[in-house]
C-alpha cells in the first residue's frame, strides 16, 4: 500500500516504456502475434488503473492529507525548476477516470483497427497518449504540467492525423494543432507573468516552484502585487489554455474536425479525458481565478456562450460523429459554467460523469460506423436495434443518462443547476436549463435515427464482435449509476472552500420534466412509430434559424473569410519584409566576405616573384617600424 | 690612404643581397632562383663575419658560426637542387611561373 503511493509514478512512466517497446519492436512483435501490442498497452493500462485505485483509497480514507514528491530538475540561476508527483483528492479521481476509460477503450480498439495496417502504431500512440495524459493529472507544479499539456496536445495531433494519406485528416491534425498552439501559448504568457508577479513568494517562502500545493497564498501574494486589471490580464492568458484543449466558445473549430481520427481516438482523446484536461486545469487554477470576480464570470459566460452553440448546432449534424462532437463542446461548456459560478465539485463530478457516458456513445457510434462500413451519415441509418441489440441499448443507457433523464448524467446535472441558482444568476440558470432540454433532444434524436424505424442504407450489416460489446456492457455501468452512488460522496471528497447549499426542492423535478419533454418532442419528430411532424416541414418557418446553426453560427466562415485573410496578408507582408530586408542584410555581409575574398585573391595570382617581393616589401616596413620603435 | 672599415664590407653584402634578392625575383629558370639564394644567404655570410671581426676581436665566435652556416648553405642547395630535378621530371619544364600546381 506504501510502497504503491511512493510509487505512483510508476502510472505514468509505463506507457513510455511500451510506448518505446512498440516502436523500436515493431518487427518482432510482428513476428510473433500481433495482439501483443494490445496487451502490452492495456496491461500497463490496468496496472495503472490498480494503482489509480489505491491511490484513490488513500485520499478517501485520509481525508485532505496530500502525498507529495519532487526533484530537483533543472536550474537556471536562481530559478529551481522541480519535476514529482502529487496525489490529492482531484488528481486520484481523475487517475482513476483516465484509467478506466483509456482500459476498456484499448480492448475495444483491438477490434475496430483489427484490419489496419498501422495496428501496432495506433497502439503505441495510445500509450504515448496515456503517458502525457497521466503525467498531466500527476504533475505537481505548473512547469511540468505545461510540458505534459502540450506533450498531450502532439498526441492528440498524432491521433487525428492517424490516417495521415488522406486530406481531410491531415488538415484537420494541423488545424487542431493550430488552433491549441493559441490557448498553449496564452498559458505560457500567463504562467511566466504569473511567476513573475508572485516570484518573491517562490523564492523565500516555497521550495517547488510553481507548486499546486501552495499556489494559494502565492496568488495572494500576485493580487496585491499588481492592479486588479493586471492580475485579471493574467488569469485571463492562463484561461486562454482550457480555452483551447476544451475546445470553448472561440476557438472550439477545431473539435468537430478531429472526427476524422479513428472513433476510439474521439471517445478516449477528443471527449473523455484530453479535452476534459480544460476543466482539469481550471480546477488546479482556482486559487488563482477564484480571486478575481470578472475572471469568473468570463469563465462562466465563455461556458455558457459554448453550452448553448454547442446544443444548437448539434440539433442539425447529420453526421453521428460530429452531433456527438458538438454535444462533448455543449457538455464542455456546461462544466465550464459550473467552475465559473463556483460550482468546483459539481463541475468536476460532472467532468467524471461524462467521460463515462461521453465515451459510451462514441464507442457504440464506433460500433455503428464500423458494422455499416465506414458510414457516417444518419439519414442512411436507422432500425439498428434489431440487428444489433446491445449497441442500442447500451446506447440508450448513455443517450438517458446525457440527456439527463434519471441516470448519472441527470445526478451531475441536477448539481450544476442547483450551483448556478445557488450563485443566484438567474440568467445562467435559464441557459443551462435551456441547453439540458436541448441536449436530451439532439441526442434522443440521433438514437431515433440510428437505432429506430426503418433501415434506410444499402449496405450490409456486420456483426459486432465481442471485443467491441463487451466494453461498451461494461462502460453503460458506471453511465448508469455512477451519478446515484458518488452524488452525495463527491461533494464533501472533492471540494474548493465554501460550498453554499441549495434547498430548492423542485429544482430535480423541473429539470426531469424539461428532460422527458424534450425526450417525447424528439420522438415526434425522428421516431417514425410515433411520428406527428415532418422536421422538413419546421425548416421552412426557421429557415433562418436553421441555416445559422447549419453553418455554426457563421463562425467558421468568419474565420476563414476574415481572420485567415488578415492573417495571410500579414504574413504576405512580414514574408516581403523578411525577403526584402533581413535577406538583403544578410546577403550583404556574405557579399562584403566575398568581395574581401576577391580582393586577396589578386595578390595570389602573381608569380612566385611577386610573392617574394611582397614579403621583402614587408619584412623592410616591419624592421623599420621596430627600429623607430627601438629609438 | 683609402682604409676598408665596416661600412664597405657592410655595403659590399647589401649590394649582394640586392642581385641575390633582383635575381629570385624576376629570373623565369629556377637555377638562376637558386643562385639568387645562394647570393643571399653569402651576402649575409659576409655581414657576419665583418661584424664579428670589428666588434668582438678576442672571441671568435661569429666566425665559427660563419662556418656552420656555409655548411647549412651546401644542405640546403643540396635540397633543393633535388627538389628541383623532381619538379623537372614531374612537368618537363624548369620555369618558375609554371609552377602552379599548388595553388588553390
């Protein structure tokens, strides 16, 4: 038990170890049987999950002790640059979720990419995403977990752009990438301003710079150090990072592209664990962000400008993957509200909550996509249940549970409302009970279209093979009563200073009703059994409506029809600059070495007379010199 | 009654220096290069020798130093009259300006 705490390490370092197995042993592993990359990355998955777990037990058991160690890594004059570890509360509830979704989506994995050819390189990008990503939960300080979020970000990248060969793919790798080089590098401002400000706090009073465990008086000590618009500039650089990797309100373009990666990668990376990393920093960060009111209420309306974008856009996908895309950026914002307005353990209860059904459904969309053939499309779907039973009623468990009715989902859900009227931004609290009725219909409606009705597509049906069901059995679990055990438990676990409790009764009973409401209206529109309106025919009134969430609210093309120009033609002009000036300079010094060179070059063309000559010419100026010298 | 000092013996190596030193310098054939060294390095021979009999008469040390450096002079004539016949053989032709294999 000890020695497994003063080891926990050990959880983020073996995925580098298979990671580097795999690569360097590709051909012998080949040789052998190739599930061997398989076990490889799921065995140290679930050695990591065991340990996760015992972790998990201490903090519960040992209610706020915190178990902490660091090494010196690297220093710089007087800066100490410290690498460790550090098991509190939020990151061995956090371990604990990688853990077990990254576990069952590996299993499934194996059958889905069976027939790739790239198997074993997906298999050791997965266990070089586990690395980064644990050592993202586990680091102790700033410094280190700025080194594993961007180590996250180049897995995320290398998973989008699996399948590399084809367009859409690498484009959407590099407008990933792009798009979180913004928020990375508003993260590194606000730390080194941040450091900055508290430096003297760092320098005499704490011995790991930059620790999480004493970022608290450290921020104290930043707020009185500067104006509070200079403190809120840095909280707002360092938000810039969640901003990014949980892809919210200005620069979420980048998570519906992601699609194009293998579906496990987009339940594991893009809507379980890496995206929720966001939320996970902000829950690092509330020291610091909790002491400047506008920041909250930034983070809060950034949430809640997501929540409801990422609903209605989501209400008009066609495509499973990207409804689902925009419900993870819907769902992404709701917990951003929720850290925004105060609500700490409701936000992280529903970060866990989520990643449980999130992955459910993407996994049984994967299941869906894989049995039809690579087919995306909903309207080619539909009447699914019958011939593929537990995908549809594990996707049923995940799609109540989402939509808030009843399951785990309604539980966390339930928890961020009563947080919202508890800081009593009665605005905030419509929009999230708008978004939760609008969650429930687009994802009862994308269940009518897969899985009800008649089979609308031409191609045949493929069984579903048992390494594919089996985790999605074993995921609908924790989607279904994860939210009913842990709803009481999490809050006194997990929390951050005051937590005001709400009373209100019928807070429970007016979202369930919102919930079912939306569930019925959903199914009068899409469940052709019970079918009363046409969708086509509510387009017409709305069509102004519709083509605005069709094309996203206008902000992709405003990105690329104004953004994307501007920033070309900048980068045409600085390119002119450069080519024009800093070339020419160094052209110049190169000519001036050249023309020097020319210059000696006549005096070595001569004869051998002339060189004697030149010397003797020399060696009669240099005596002379000397003997003028003497005198 | 003319009387030979220093200075004669003086200006009698700088004149031999000069022919030595005109002849590397504008003779075309390497032996007559060669001789113009040869004229150097006695022009300085003589220099020694006069003014280690004016100013150090009781030792004689610049004379015996005189006489290793005319043996040094026949070494290194020897050299390089060998060099010389090896350059003949390689390029079938004695002319200084031709000599330009190693430039650059």
């Amino acid at each position: 038990m000890e020695s497994i705490l003063q080891n926990i390490w050990i959880v983020a370092i073996l995925p580098l170890w298979v990671f580097l197995l795999i690569i360097f042993g590709q051909i012998y592993i080949e040789r052998m049987d190739r599930k061997i990359s398989m076990y490889l990355t799921a065995g140290v998955t679930l050695v990591g999950l065991i340990f996760s777990l015992v972790a998990l037990s201490y903090c519960i058991s040992n209610p706020t002790s915190t178990i902490e160690e660091n090494a010196l890594w690297l220093s710089v004059g007087n800066l100490k640059f410290s690498i460790g570890y550090l098991i509190d509360e939020l990151s061995s509830m956090m371990l604990c979720v990688v853990c077990s979704v990254s576990l069952l989506i590996q299993v499934y994995s194996h059958s889905y990419m069976e027939k790739d050819d790239c198997y074993h390189r997906f298999f050791a990008y997965l266990a070089f995403f586990n690395f980064a990503m644990l050592g993202l939960v586990l680091s102790s300080n700033l410094f280190q977990t700025y080194i594993f979020w961007e180590l996250v970000g180049v897995a995320s990248y290398l998973l989008i752009g699996f399948w590399y060969k084809k367009n859409a793919s690498a484009k959407a790798a590099q407008k990933a990438f792009i798009v979180n080089r913004i928020g990375d590098f508003g993260l590194l401002l606000g730390t080194m301003a941040f450091l900055y400000l508290s430096y003297n706090f760092w320098f005499y009073e704490a011995d790991v710079l930059l620790g999480f465990s004493s970022l608290k008086p450290a921020a104290e000590v930043a707020l009185v150090s500067t104006s509070s618009l200079g403190f809120l500039a840095v909280g707002f650089l360092m938000f810039l990072g969640p901003v990014a990797k949980s892809a919210q309100f200005p620069l979420h373009i980048w998570l519906p592209d992601a699609m194009e990666g293998p579906t496990p990668i987009s339940a594991l990376i893009h809507a379980a664990t890496m995206v929720a990393a966001g939320v996970f920093l902000i829950a690092r960060l509330y020291p610091i962000f909790i002491l400047s009111p506008q920041l909250m209420h930034i983070i809060a309306y950034t949430g809640a400008i997501t929540a409801v974008l990422g609903a209605t856009v989501a209400l008009v996908q066609y495509d499973i993957k990207k409804a689902l895309a925009y419900s993870t950026i819907s769902q992404l914002g709701f917990m951003f509200l929720a850290m925004g307005v105060g609500a700490y353990s409701a936000g992280l209860f529903h970060l866990m909550t989520h990643a449980y059904f999130k992955a459910l459904l993407f996994l049984c969309a994967g299941a869906v996509i894989h049995s039809l053939s690579d087919q995306q499309d909903m309207r080619y779907m539909g009447g699914l249940r019958k011939k593929m039973p537990i995908v549809a009623y594990t996707y049923l468990v995940g799609a109540l549970s989402m939509g808030g009715v009843f399951l785990s989902g309604f539980s966390s859900k339930e928890e961020i409302l009563s947080g919202i009227l508890a800081s009593g931004n009665m605005f905030l609290f419509c929009v999230a009970l708008l978004t939760s009725g609008l969650s429930a219909f687009y994802i009862f409606r994308t269940y009518f279209m897969v899985f009800e009705g008649q089979y609308r597509g031409s191609c045949d049906i493929h069984k579903v093979s048992k390494f594919m069901s089996v985790p999605l059995i074993i995921l609908a679990i924790p989607s279904a009563i994860f939210g009913a055990i842990f709803a009481h438990g999490f809050k006194n676990f997990i929390s951050f200073g005051y937590y005001s409790e709400n009373n209100f009764v019928f807070l429970p009973i007016i979202s369930i009703i919102i919930a079912i409401f939306s569930v019925w209206l959903a199914s009068i529109f899409y469940w052709d059994k019970k079918k009363i309106i046409d969708p086509e025919l509510v387009k017409i009134p709305f069509r102004f409506l519709y083509k605005f969430f069709v094309e996203k609210w206008f902000i992709e093309i405003f990105y690329e029809k104004i953004v994307c120009k501007i920033y070309k033609k900048a980068a045409y002009l600085l390119s002119k600059f450069d080519r024009l000036v800093i070339d020419k300079a160094i052209d110049l010094s190169a000519k001036s070495g050249f023309a020097v060179g020319q210059m000696l070059n006549l005096i070595q063309k001569k004869s051998i007379g002339v060189y004697v000559l030149t010397s003797v010419i020399l060696l009669v100026i240099l005596s002379a010199f000397i003997i003028s010298m003497l005198n | 009654m003319f009387e030979v000092g220093l200075i004669h013996y003086i200006l009698l190596s700088t004149a031999l220096f000069c022919i030595g030193l005109l002849s590397v310098i504008i003779s075309k054939h390497l032996i007559r290069v060669l001789i113009g060294v040869e004229f150097m390095l006695n022009a300085v021979n003589i220099n020694l020798i006069a003014f280690s009999n004016y100013l150090d008469l009781a030792k004689l040390d610049g004379n015996l130093l005189a006489l290793f450096v005319m043996a040094i002079g026949v070494c290194e004539l020897a050299l390089g009259l060998a060099i010389l016949i090896l350059i003949f053989r390689r390029t079938q032709s004695v002319n200084a300006d031709e000599q330009n294999s190693f430039r650059g």
